[in-house]
C-alpha cells in the first residue's frame, strides 16, 4: 500500500538514504558490530551528508526537515537489518533537548556539531536502583558558586563511551519532590574532572552500540551547563517521552516488517519433505497472522508519526504504539528464527541476529508494563 504520509520530497530522500546505508553502513555493520563500536568517523561522515539533526533550523547545521525525515532514516536503518546502533538516541532524543530548553549561547555551542558529528550524544537517566521510576533517581547535583557539584551513577547509557556532551538528569534540592521541582538536566561534556565511564557493558545482543556505566565522584561542572532552568528536569523529560516513544515504535515497525519478509522469503526456499515450508497451512495461516498485525500496526503508527507533526498531545497513544511495536517485533523475530529452523540459531544469520537485538526494545524507553500503566490512567477507568 502508498503510504499517504509521503510527498514526492520524502519518497526521494528515502531512496537517496537507503543507497548511502546500502554503500556506507551496511557493507561494515558487522564489522563494528565485532568491535563493539561505531568508529566516531561514522558520524562525522552521516554529518558531511545531512542525515544528523536533519530537523535542526539551517543556522544550527540542520535542514529544517520535518519529522518524517528523520523516521524514515530509522526505518531505513531498520530494514538493512541496522537497528542494533541507536541512532535516535543522537538524532531524535537528545538533541532536542538541547534545542528545546537551551539558552541561545548553548545551542550556538552544541547544536552546529551535533549536526556535523563532532560532538556525539547520550542522555543519562537510569541508575542502578531505579528503572522506568524517573522520580526516584538518586544523583545529586548541588550548587557550589559558580559549578555544580555532581555525585551518583548511572547505567545502561547508549553512546555513554563514544559520547562528547552527556546529559544527566540529577536531584539539585534533595528535599523537594522530584514531579515538582527536585530534579534538573545538566550537560557534562568528555573529559571533566570526577567524570568516568567505568565500564563498558557486555550484553545480550546490539553489540554494535557501546552502553555504558557512568560515574560521577565530585565532578565540578560549571553551572553555565544547566540545560533550561533549575527544577524543571523532571518536567522536561516528560515532554520528550512522546517522541522518544514514538521513535522506538517507527523503528520496531519497520524492523518487523523487514523480518516478515526475510521470513518469507526463506519459507519459499527451505523445503521439507519435499516442498517449501511456505506451502505448509500452519506456517500460511501464522504468518498471515503476523502479516495482519503488522499492516494494522503500520497504520497506526503512521497515524502517530501525522499526528505528532501536526503538534498534538498523543502521550497514551504513543504508549499504546511503543508496547504493540515492541512486542510484535519480539513476536516476528521469534517466528522467523523458528522457521529457519537451526539455521536460525546460527549468529550469521540476520534473522538470529534480530532476535537477539530486539529484545531490549520492549524495556528501554520506559518498559512495556510502564506503558499500560500510563495508557490505563489516561483511561480514567
């Protein structure tokens, strides 16, 4: 089916994107992915060709592109079997933060190289003792003159060894409630003193982005780095969860449907006792299943994906999205492998790969239980 969303302006940079992942990314993802890391000249290079920050206004190194630019760099990324680096984290998470509550001197400081890929971007949020539960972090970031002094640990941070400027959700009034005005963003950029990235985490799968355990011990940073104002932190992070949310379920979307295909096309070719595993009913009627939930959830995503260029408030509604994309993307990977049998156990097959890399999908962003929390209260059941 067209998608209506696209105008001829979208359907080129599509194609235009997908021949430079074809040539650029794809013939070294598993090369990095070995490595454990995306070498920092990947970036700069996403930067020399406008696909960072593409959304930013022109005077920041941007192209005052709209949302669906940046989707459909996800999706690409998503059906080259390229998901296992983040590359929302930077494009679409945290950057706008730095636009959206910087003063004009930070955004002139930060903004122009987050488009050019010298400087690269993490946000830290989650802390050993605390999850999904934002309100109970435990950083602290109290005012001494001119700096703050920051104190606390943070896990999980996608880009957290390869990342320039971080931003640190910290308590700076330990007393306040943390809805209210207790916590607020600071931006701490590589190599401050008392700032360490202790280790780099082994993990079930998307070995191809680093993801870090940070440390703050008396790091000194100056309060010029306060990101909008004091207290506002936990405010501001509920802003952004809409688009982070929606940014998980465009790529889970995609990636669901790059695996149906994948699926299929390996059905049609693996036969057993005597025909292709595509004609046996049981796998007809499964797939045609999966293939249901999945062009009802692409129209519900594209939906959002309209929605929230038009600036409506779809908060439940990106809930809904994030626990259905998630899910049915685990779903997909997990039929695919089982159709391919024990090749499909075999890392060098995508379908394996996939597997393993989408499981953490349903867990970051805010778990899938969180999302049917959110979406039951804004039921008024």
């Amino acid at each position: 089916m067209k998608r209506r969303i696209f105008d001829p302006e979208h359907s080129a940079f599509q194609q235009t994107f997908k021949r430079f992942v074809d040539k650029e990314i794809a013939p070294y993802y598993l090369e990095w992915e070995g490595k454990k890391e995306i070498p920092r000249e990947f970036y700069l290079n996403m930067g020399r060709h406008g696909y960072l920050c593409p959304w930013l206004p022109t005077e920041f190194g941007g192209s005052n592109a709209d949302f669906l630019y940046c989707a459909i760099i996800l999706e690409e990324l998503a059906r080259a079997q390229c998901s296992g680096f983040l590359m929302g984290v930077h494009n679409d998470i945290v950057s706008h933060y730095l636009y959206s509550y910087t003063n004009d001197e930070q955004k002139k400081r930060w903004l122009p190289k987050c488009a050019s890929g010298e400087i690269i971007l993490a946000i830290a949020m989650t802390e050993p003792e605390c999850g999904s539960d934002l309100a109970a972090i435990k950083t602290t970031a109290i005012r001494d003159g001119d700096d703050y002094m920051l104190n606390g640990r943070k896990i999980f941070i996608s880009n957290g060894t390869i990342a320039d400027l971080v931003v640190v959700a910290a308590k700076t009034d330990t007393a306040a409630d943390p809805h209210k005005g207790g916590v607020s963003l600071i931006a701490v950029e590589r190599g401050t003193k008392g700032f360490e990235v202790t280790r780099k985490l082994d993990k079930m799968g998307t070995h191809i982005q680093d993801t870090a355990e940070l440390v703050f011990e008396d790091c000194r940073v100056p309060a010029v780095n306060l990101i909008g104002k004091e207290g506002r932190g936990f405010l501001y992070l509920m802003e952004k969860l809409q688009q982070e949310r929606l940014v998980i379920a465009v790529s889970s979307q995609a990636w669901s449907e790059s695996l149906l295909e994948m699926t299929i096309q390996y059905a049609k070719t693996r036969k057993q006792f005597g025909r292709p595993i595509s004609k046996f009913q049981v796998h007809q009627h499964k797939l045609a299943e999966i293939a249901t939930e999945i062009q009802g959830c692409r129209a519900f995503v594209d939906a959002l994906i309209q929605a929230h260029m038009e600036g409506e408030e779809i908060v439940k509604e990106t809930c809904m999205a994030k626990h259905w994309a998630t899910d049915l993307l685990k779903r997909t990977a997990d039929y695919g492998v089982q159709l391919h049998g024990g090749y499909g156990y075999m890392s060098e097959y995508p379908i394996c790969r996939a597997y393993v890399d989408c499981r953490v999908w349903s867990i970051f962003g805010g778990t899938n239980e969180i999302m049917k929390e959110i979406i039951s209260k804004r039921m008024d059941l």
